[in-house]
C-alpha cells in the first residue's frame, strides 16, 4: 500500500494531538505547507512529521502551551 503523501487538516490535527486552529496557526507562520484540491485543504505529510521530528516545542507554542 502506497504511503500517504498528503492529510487532511483534521488527520494533522490527530497526528500533533491539537486542534484545527493549532495546524493553521502553524500554516499562517510557514512551517507546514498547504494546498488545494478543487475546495479541500491538504498538507504535505512530511511537513507534519518533520516538525514532530524537531521541532515539538513549537508546536506546543503554537497550542498556547497546552498538551
């Protein structure tokens, strides 16, 4: 089975363990890439994985400090 290249916002979302707005906050500031396929939003899904790689303290900023 092919590997996912692209996730929905929500798959994001459950993959950071955060809510929708977290992973379009982290759009707005650049460090996930986004786009569209006719009217849905896709990420890259190594965008995802690259920030929960190295860059999980961010992640929590962008949360607002929330686990």
């Amino acid at each position: 089975m092919p590997e996912q290249i692209a996730l929905t916002i929500d798959q994001a979302a459950e993959i950071w363990q955060c809510s929708r707005p977290t992973i379009y906050a982290a759009i707005k500031r650049g460090d996930i890439r986004k786009f569209k396929i006719g009217r849905l939003t896709r990420v890259p899904a190594a965008d995802v994985y690259a920030l929960l790689g190295g860059r999980a303290d961010e992640i929590t900023s962008l949360n607002g400090g929330a686990s």
